[in-house]
C-alpha cells in the first residue's frame, strides 16, 4: 500500500469515527416543546369542529398550518433535530395521513363525520405526543403515552 493510499484510509476511518461520535438527537429546547404542546391543544379543539363547514373555520385552519409551519421551521434550524423536523414533516403533509391530509379532505368534502374526527383526533394526538416525547426525552429521559393511548393525551 502506498503512503498516500494508507493516509487516506485513515483520513476516512477518522471521519467516520468522528461522525460516529455526534449526537443523534439535538439539545432540549423549551420553545420546540411549548410550541407542540400549545398547538396539540389548538388542533384537537379545531378537528373538533370538522362536523361544521371548512369555510367557518377557515382562518383558524390556516393559523394552525401557519403555526405547525413556523414549529417544522424552527426544530430544523436546531443542530441535530433532524428527527423532529422529520416528525413535524409527516404531521403536516397534506398527502400524508395526519392532520395535512385531515384538513384537506375537510377543505374538499366541506364537513366531516364525527367517526373520522375521532379516529384523525386520535392520529393526531398520538402524532403530537411523539413530537413531544421526543423534545421532553432530550432533556431528561421520561416514560411516554404508548402509541394509540390518546385517552391520556
């Protein structure tokens, strides 16, 4: 082996080393986890209200988008919060299964039944809590509500 050949290896194995050795999950952030328990709230009361017409609740929807934006926004600017980011990806994409796609099948059908608002309230709450699990467990680690036990959330 030449001596370059060598050196490059090593130079290579000390990055993956290196890169082995940073954190998966970014640093606690009070805001990320006050702004996904605030706007769990403000979803849950707005699904809600899917049996009365989109266009009365309008302006309340594209609050709730702007704020699920504005968190998605604020997680994936934090060094290592790639993992929430992600989540806050999947919580608002409109051709997902949770509250993106809820509030566009609510927008084309005008209401909902409230057989679909219970089973998206349940989705969403449960996608809600893993976002809140998440920034609550990179502070200190802590027992979370089991998937589909929204009774407690």
């Amino acid at each position: 082996m030449s001596q370059g050949y060598r050196a490059s290896v090593y130079a290579i194995f000390l990055l993956f080393m290196l890169y082995g050795c940073t954190p998966l999950i970014g640093p606690h952030s009070p805001a990320a986890y006050e702004n996904a328990t605030a706007l769990k709230a403000e979803v849950l009361i707005t699904l809600s209200k899917a049996n009365t017409p989109y266009v009365d609740n309008e302006t309340a929807i594209d609050a709730i988008k702007l704020k699920a934006e504005m968190a998605y926004e604020f997680v994936k600017g934090v060094p290592g919060s790639q993992l929430s980011a992600r989540q806050w990806e999947i919580l608002k994409d409109p051709e997902g299964d949770l509250l993106g796609k809820f509030f566009k099948r609510w927008q084309e059908r005008g209401t909902l039944s409230n057989i679909l608002i219970q089973e998206y309230k349940a989705l969403a709450a449960d996608a809600f809590d893993e976002i809140i699990c998440l920034e609550a467990n990179k502070k200190e680690a802590t027992a979370c509500i089991a998937a589909g036990d929204s009774n407690n959330g």
